[in-house]
C-alpha cells in the first residue's frame, strides 16, 4: 500500500487520485482512437469524454455523499469544496457505479444531441471503460480501501498500520477485492477485442461489458468489507435479506445488456426469415 506520493504543509498528493487521472487519461486516449477507426474525428470523441469524466465524477461524489451523510454533518460545504474544513486538500470518497450511473444518463443525452449512432458510440466506450477501471482499481488498492473479508487464500493480502483495512482487521489477511476488480476486467478487455471484429450487430460489445462486469462486480461485492461506515451502502430489500447498492446496480447492467443482445438477436432472426 502507498496511499501518499508526498507531502508539503496540508496538501497530499494521494496515489488514489494519481491513478484515477491516469484512468480517465488512458480512457481518452482509447476513446479518441478507437473513434477514429469508426469515422469520428478527434474533437468529437475528446468531447464525449469530457462529458463521460465531468458526469461520473459528480454521480461518483453524490452517490457516496448520499449513503455517508452523517459523516458530513456540520461541514456540508465539504461535499464540494476540495480544501476541506479538516485542513485536508482534496476530495475523498466516490463510488464508481455511481458514476457509471450518471456517465450513462450524460452520454444519452449528449448522443441524442449531436445525433450520434449510439450502437456505435456505445461500443467504441466500451473497452475505454474497463480499462478505466482496472486502473482505478489499483488506486483503491495503492489507497487500501475497497477491501475484502479475512480469509486464508494463499494470495490473500495484509494492509499496513495506517490503513483502513488495519484499523478495522488488525494484522488479518483479507480479499484483495480491488485486485479480483482488475483481473476481471482485464479478462474483459480481452474478451472484447477478441470479438470486435466479429460482433453481430452495433452496440454489443457494450451489452457484452454489461453482462460480463456485473456479473463480476455482482460477485465481487459478496467478498467486500461492508460494516462500520461503509454499513449505510448495504440496503435491506427483505427481512435478512441485505443487498449492496453496487450489487443492485450489476443485476441492472446485466439485465439491461441480456435485453439488448436478446432483443437485438430476435430482430435480426425476424429479418432473415423467408
């Protein structure tokens, strides 16, 4: 863990906003030049970025703000105000499928103005978004949050003294959950340009990222520490029933990419028909 890069007075340059820069960096980049290969031009897709980062930050931040409200009581100008009342420079707190929430809504509206082909827009972000991920999840790694629950798997991890996970667990080995976030979606990069070559109709790599992260991130979250003050993102749908708010949010992506591919399928196979 190497949660600060350095320090001068109060500011802290912290390795989890390092590695996110370079997440939404790396995103552009892959935005813009995979646009080129369907016939956008440079300016076009660095604009649809900049919606895609302004967007998610702001779901990230609202989202987390919501299920940790208390821990804003009388300093509610913190939620926005990056020189925080603690003397802490810098905003810290986002949940990513927040922003993934807010980015989807954002870009809707965005390609509907600019009348875009959204098939198409939808699969040229699709890998940009899984390598923002993975990149962001090694800054929550670096950072040591987003941790598991104890077990003894042999690649189990021990945060230092400092961390989250050490004031909550102690000198216990844990899930390393961010990691398992990037080898899944690593392997979902992967499978999605495999296959771009040879995807059936516009618009399903994205349906495919869909089904393939939630069910990832679905899983993932079984093994996530959530107690204490992450206890407010867990949500009771039924007596002794808790589900988390990610965990809610993957069973809609997959649900929605299953649609998309099922009912795009059933039109094409309508079309074919003698």
């Amino acid at each position: 863990m190497f949660p600060v890069i350095f320090k001068i007075g109060n500011f802290e340059l912290h390795t989890y906003g390092v590695m996110f820069a370079l997440a939404f960096a790396a995103a552009v980049y892959l935005t813009v030049r995979r646009g080129k290969k369907y016939g956008y031009e440079f300016s076009q897709m660095y604009d649809l970025s900049m919606v895609v980062i302004f967007s998610s930050l702001i779901g990230a931040r609202l989202t987390y703000v919501i299920f940790h409200l208390d821990e804003f009581k009388g300093r509610y100008w913190d939620i926005i105000n990056p020189f925080q009342s603690t003397g802490q420079i810098g905003l810290s707190g986002m949940v990513l499928l927040g922003g993934v929430i807010t980015a989807a809504a954002a870009v809707l509206i965005y390609i509907r103005i600019k009348k875009y082909r959204l098939g198409e827009i939808a699969d040229i972000i699709a890998p940009s978004l899984v390598v923002g991920i993975a990149i962001g999840r090694l800054g929550c790694f670096m950072n040591g949050c987003c941790f598991g629950e104890p077990c003894n798997l042999p690649w189990a991890v021990k945060f230092p003294p400092g961390s989250y996970a050490f004031y909550v667990y102690g000198d216990v080995h844990v899930h390393p959950t961010q990691l398992y976030e990037v080898l899944y979606a690593t392997v979902i990069f992967i499978i999605l340009s495999i296959i771009e070559k040879k995807k059936p109709f516009h618009g399903f790599n994205f349906a495919l990222f869909l089904v393939l992260y939630g069910i990832g991130r679905f899983f993932n979250e079984t093994l996530r520490y959530y107690n204490g003050s992450e206890a407010g993102m867990k949500l009771q749908i039924v007596s002794g029933l808790d589900i988390t708010f990610s965990q809610i949010t993957s069973l809609v992506m997959l649900l929605t990419g299953l649609i998309i591919i099922l009912t795009r399928k059933r039109s094409q196979d309508v079309g074919t028909r003698p």
